[in-house]
C-alpha cells in the first residue's frame, strides 16, 4: 500500500461504508484470517476492528464475542495516527492505556496488547489487525513481520470484496444493456418489414396509376379520357401523399422526445392551432375545448401529441357518425392531466398498451402507420410525464397525458 496516510473521519466513514461490513454478519474468510493472527502471536484474542467518527467496531474476532464500544473508549482509537504498528508488553503501566476501561476492568483486563495499522489502498486508516491477552508478553521479530502480513491481508479481502460486487454490478448492466440492444434490434427489424410493407402499398398504386396513365397517353386511339387521366392523376397523388405522411410519422419517431425546448406553453392556444391545422379531418365534427392550462414543454412537441390525439379521435369514429370530441384538462397531485376524449367504437383494455408500440394498429381498415402514438410516449416521457387511454364517458376512447406542473 501507498500513499500518503489519511485519518479524515469523513474519509474513513466513506471507506467503510463502500466494504459494508458493519451491518452484515461476520465474514468466514475475516475470521479466518484473526484465528491465524492469535495463533502467530500466540494469543487467546484477536479482532479486527473498524473505527468510524463514533464508534468501534469489531467485525471479526476470535476468543471472545464481537461487539461495539464508543470510539473514545477503544484502545485502538489512540494508535490511529501512529503510523506504525504499536506493541505494548503491559497496557496497565502505559500511559496512553492504564487508564482505559478495556484495562481497568471496565469492559476487559488487557495486558499485552498489539495493533496494526488497516490502510487502505487510498491511503485511509479504517482500523486495526489488533492480537492482544489477559497476560503481559512480548513479541520476535519474526511474529510481527507476520501480524504486517496479515494487516495487508485484511485490506486485501476487503478490497477484493468490494471490486468483485462493483464487477458484479458492472455485468449486471452490461447483460441489460445487451438484451435491450438485443430487443431494439429484434424491434428494429420489425419496424423496418412493416415500414417496407406499408410503404410498398402506395407506391404500388403511384406506379401503377402513373403506367396507366403512360398507357393511355400513349395509346392512339381517339386521345386519352380526360375524366379517365384525371382519377389516375388522383389517385397517383393520393398514394403520393400517403407515402408523404408515412416518412413524416417516421421521422417524428425518430427524432422527437429528445432535447427539449423549455418555456412555458399555453395548451389552450396549442389547441386552437391544433383544430386549425385539421380542419380537413374535422370537416363535420364536433369539438368542445375546455379550459386548459399552461404548462413548461417544449411547443413543438406538445402540439404534435395535442395533434396526433385529436387526430386519432376524429379518424376513428362509430359507422355512419361524425366525430364527437372533448379536449378538457384536470389537476391530478402535482400534475396536469390533459385528456382527449371521444364517442368512438373504444379500444378494448388489452389493447389499450399495445397500441403505444412502435407500428401497433388496432384497426387496419383505418389509414395510419401506427408511429403516432409512440410518437405522443417518446415526447411525454421526455417531458417526465405519463400517457396511456382510457374508456371515455361515452364508451369511446380517452386518450390522455400528464406533465408535472
């Protein structure tokens, strides 16, 4: 061991603590170690003792039982700042232990009494290696180049303690690291084949409409039906802009719940916007915006979860109705919690997860790609926040979300 010794009582707490030896039971290999230690010194008793800002504690001992005493009592608490070890043949004609109740009777009858220094690897005391007996002796040379010994022993087992749990943790991480690596691929993959089939649909009907209207353009007979050209036409560019919409849902997916732009936001205006940008997709719906409140978000992203919900409620609607929806907001505990709320078909419990995965539909007869909702997830958890559905009150879906106020 190296370094600069260090009695801080700060550092020497915070170094025990990392060994968290105190509160466990003692450790087989320690007390081990303090059996050899008595046999080497030729002692009844050996202890290994932890010294914090209050108290000493004996984490292994041998001939007597373990126990804990207020640090201004211990023996050991006067050789912290030695140095070195210290050998006392007679603790009861020492100046520094004559006087101390583990001499005096008080708690024991020391006489000879051996401590070696417990240093860390950072050069903290933490303790003592202490031998000691009821009997006044001496010890060779020989005995205490073997109590240093196993001094360094006993920081040893505690270091290779400590560095095998932090090990331990470390492959912990690392093995839950790999099977989310594992399970974003296998997701990955799964997003990749659907986006490839949802985008292989348009696209085939782009083609195949821009080869009829080739066809017809090029066929000679009497000139192309303007009518005729003119489906073709929209439907290429129907196809086109469902393709359009999928790469936007796409790129939001990506690149959205990521650094956020913090200043303070007024939902009730997002909303506004929000019903103006729809006015197609509301074309012949009833929405009833109530009083919302102003939160801290970034606006962009909020207005695309305030969007993609009021979407979804305006798409997903009972056969032969029009729209119903109620956007509203409540205080719930130290949140806001803003609801969407509609009279659609619902979404039945066990769906109501799922849906947040990435390309999870509930109804393919309905245009989507099934991204938005992850989407509206991604930015709410940024926003350390929470989004789920519910049934609404009139048996159709609430989708909501809350932020902390």
């Amino acid at each position: 061991m190296t370094g600069t010794t260090l009695n801080s009582d700060e550092q020497r707490v915070a170094e025990i603590g990392d060994y968290r030896v105190l509160t466990d039971p003692p450790r087989s290999d320690l007390v081990a170690l303090v059996e050899v230690a008595a046999q080497v010194a030729q002692v009844p008793m050996a202890t290994i003792n932890l010294i914090t800002d209050t108290e000493q504690h004996q984490i292994a001992t041998t001939g007597f039982d373990a126990a804990v005493c207020r640090r201004e009592d211990s023996m050991c608490n006067v050789v912290l700042d030695a140095g070195r070890p210290v050998i006392v043949p007679d603790a009861s004609r020492d100046e520094r232990f004559k006087d101390n109740p583990f001499v005096t009777g008080v708690i024991g009858n020391v006489r000879f009494y051996a401590a070696h220094l417990l240093v860390t690897p950072a050069g903290v005391v933490i303790g003592t290696l202490c031998v000691f007996d009821e009997e006044p002796r001496t010890l060779d040379d020989r005995q205490e180049r073997a109590l240093a010994s196993l001094a360094a022993q006993v920081v040893d087992l505690l270091e290779l303690e400590l560095r095998t749990r932090e090990l331990g943790s470390v492959i912990t991480e690392l093995e839950a690291a790999q099977a989310e690596l594992r399970r974003s691929n296998e997701q990955l993959a799964a997003f990749a084949g659907q986006v490839s089939h949802d985008l292989r649909n348009p696209l085939t009907a782009v083609s195949m409409s821009l080869k009829m209207i080739g066809d017809a353009l090029g066929d000679g007979q009497g000139g192309p039906d303007p009518a005729a050209i003119d489906w073709l036409v929209q439907r290429a560019i129907g196809g086109s802009d469902r393709m359009q919409s999928l790469i936007d849902d796409l790129l939001s997916f990506a690149r959205l719940g990521g650094e956020l732009n913090r200043v303070e936001v007024d939902l009730g205006a997002v909303a506004d916007e929000v019903l103006e940008d729809l006015a197609t997709a509301l074309t012949g719906a009833t929405v009833e915006v109530r009083e919302l409140p102003t939160v801290t978000g970034d606006p962009v992203q909020l207005r695309a979860v305030l969007q993609n919900l009021v979407a979804n409620a305006a798409k997903f609607t009972r056969p032969g109705e029009k729209a119903d929806i109620v956007i509203d907001s409540e205080r719930v505990g130290d949140r806001w919690r803003v609801a969407v709320s509609d009279h659609g078909p619902g979404i039945a419990p066990e769906q109501r997860e799922r849906v947040f995965e990435p390309l999870a539909r509930v109804d393919v007869e309905v245009d989507g790609s099934g991204i938005g909702l992850t989407t509206c997830r991604r930015v709410i958890d940024a926003h350390g926040g929470r989004i789920g559905l519910a049934e609404s009150p009139w048996g159709g879906t609430t989708a909501w979300f809350e932020l902390p106020t």
